[in-house]
C-alpha cells in the first residue's frame, strides 16, 4: 500500500471499469456511487419494453479488488481541500480524484419537456404506464438520434396496438450512410411507426407536443433529443467546455486541476486526427480502463483512440452495425438481419464482462 487515496464518483460504464481497474494496484480506492447494481444505460429501450435486463451487482464487478464502495451521492466538490462532500454529509478527502458522472438528458429548455415528457432514466416508470393504461393510444418519441430510434422501434414491437410517432428536428438517423438510414425507416415503417421528420418541438403539453409544423397529440411523449453533462464539474469550478464537459488533457487530467481526471461523457476529450469523442460507451468504456491502467503504472502513453463501428438496436429481431472511419465518418457498408442482430447482442450483453 502507497497510502494514496484515489477517488471515483460515478458507476457508469466509465467510473466502474476505472475503480475496478484501480483496483488491482496498490492505492486505496473508494467508489462512491449510489447504485447497488449496475445502470445498463446503453439498454434502456429494453427496459421500457418490459424485457428483462440482466444488471451485474456493483460488488460483483468489484469483487478481488481493492474498492470501498459508498453507496451514496455526491452533492458537491472542495476541489482546494480536495474532498468530495456527499449527501449525508460526509466529507472524504482523496489524493486523486476521477470524476466519471457521466451525462443525462437534456431538456434543451423546451417549455413543459421536463414536466410532461418521460426520458430515458425513467425506463421503468415509462413501461409502467405504457402496460398499465386503460387502452392504448399514441407514445410520441422526441429524438432521431440513436437513443430516439432504439426507443421507437422497441416500443412499437413490444406494444403493438399504440401508435407509436418518431418525431425529429432534422432527419431521422441522418448522420448514418445512405443505407443505414433506409434500413431504418423500412424497419419503422414495418413495425407501424409513424416518422415525423423536420419538425422541431417547441413545447410539450398534457396533450402531447406543439411543433413547428403543427400539433402532434400523445398520450405519452419520451424525449430522446439530447445529452447534457452532469452540471457538477462546472459547479465545483473545473474547467469545462461550452457544452459542460470537463476540459482535459491528453491523460485525460482536468485543465484547470490536473490531479482529477474526468471520463465518460463528462469529458470534453479531444484526440490528434478526430477531434472531440461523443458521448457514448463506446468511447467512454475505453477512458475509464486507460485512467486505471495509467495510475496503477501500466502506461505513461497519452490516450489514444479510433472508432470502429455504431450499432442501433431495432427491436428484438433487428439491428443495424454501422461501419465508420477511425474518425467517425462512416462508411458505406452496414450489417443488418440476424448477423447485425447478433452482432449488437453480443457487444451489449458483453460490456458488463469487459467493466473488469
């Protein structure tokens, strides 16, 4: 034992696999975190559908490491006292801390979308009120990024007799190649979803959506627009971004404190011949295993990353594996049908394998 204390707030896909990487050195580790199982964020759309979601415990991610986890939240940062406050009023100080909070939805301040709309942290809420309706109606899902589509094309298999309305901003899958995003539409088109694209929300109501080409009326609206980082590193005074995300450097140490890290999409990483990651698990898995690997003295090496592939769950029976460029543009090769679908399973079902 060094006597160093090094501290991870979060349990994402981030925060998990760099405590349980930290883990296997010599310092003292402490997670604090107030999941006792792990949140599967990248499964949501299952949730919602009623499907069964295998979440590992915390403790059995941890298990033969050198982790103290603290099933707690944290409320608040004393980055010149390095300590970390947490909601009951505890105060823990660290040597290192690596700040992996992660993200949530944004609102983007649409009048009535916090109050009217369910997001996708509320997965469990949102099926319950799906299954437990007197008589079906009309679910309008607000996003036509990946997180919107997974939602839509769930829903719509799982619940049948609802209507359910994918409503974008812009183009549905737009940044996807030109037969990625057909593939899309033809499997919403197959499984009833109507698509409303180019049609920006403006408010959300008891009623369901005003936009700007018209009234769309909904019994249950799901936003899926955005991501927005957890405002706590810009609370506490770390350096961020425009968007809240934490700056960094190439070790992944904040700008302004550079004995904290931050992964995940709390991070605003940028990398030579990409440019600034998107959140994702893909790229925030990566952080989180290269942050433990450096400060348990496996490598002194900047971090360094390419991607590969983006793959969009289309219901139970359908997928879609994007191919992409080392720098996110994609190809124009895609995988559908059972291969796509068994290649999507097998990444999703094997990442709580990988958090060790």
């Amino acid at each position: 034992m060094t006597g160093k204390h090094i501290v991870v707030i979060g349990a994402g896909y981030a925060g998990l696999s760099a405590a349980a990487g930290i883990g296997r050195g010599q310092d003292r580790v402490t997670l604090i975190a107030p999941e006792q199982r792990f949140h599967h964020r990248v499964r949501q759309h299952e949730i919602a559908a009623g499907r069964r979601v295998a979440r590992p415990d915390v403790a059995h991610v941890l298990r033969g490491r050198r982790v103290t986890h603290l099933a707690t939240r944290v409320t608040e940062l004393d980055l010149a006292a390095r300590k970390v406050v947490t909601e009951d009023g505890g105060r823990l100080a660290y040597d290192t801390l690596v700040y992996a909070l992660g993200s949530r939805t944004a609102w983007g301040a649409v009048p009535g979308a916090a109050e009217h709309a369910y997001s996708a942290e509320r997965a469990e809420e949102l099926h319950r009120r799906i299954a437990g309706a007197p008589a079906p109606g009309t679910v309008a899902v607000v996003g036509g990024g990946a997180t919107g589509i997974e939602l839509a094309t769930e829903l719509a298999e799982a619940y049948p007799a609802w209507q359910v309305r994918l409503v974008a901003a812009g183009r549905v899958g737009g940044w996807l190649s030109e037969r990625g995003r057909a593939h899309v539409l033809a499997v919403l088109g197959r499984l009833g979803a109507r698509v409303d694209e180019e049609r920006p929300v403006t408010a959300v109501t008891a009623d369901g959506l005003e936009t700007a080409g018209g009234a769309i009326p909904a019994d249950v609206v799901v936003w899926a627009a955005s991501l927005a980082a957890h405002p706590l590193a810009a609370e506490a005074g770390l350096a961020v971004a425009e968007d809240g995300r934490a700056l960094v450097d190439g070790h992944l140490r904040s700008l302004s404190h550079p004995e904290v890290h931050v992964v995940g999409d709390a991070a605003a990483v940028e990398v030579p011949g990409i440019g600034r990651l998107r959140m994702a698990c893909a790229t925030a898995l990566p952080q989180g295993r290269y942050v433990a690997k450096l400060l348990t003295g496996r490598t002194a090496e900047p971090f360094a990353f390419r991607y590969a592939t983006q793959c969009i769950s289309l219901g139970r029976g359908e997928a879609l594996v994007q191919l992409i460029h080392p720098d996110d543009s994609v190809r124009p090769r895609v995988v559908t049908g059972v291969l796509g679908r068994l290649v999507k399973a097998g990444i999703v079902k094997g990442l709580p394998l990988s958090l060790r």
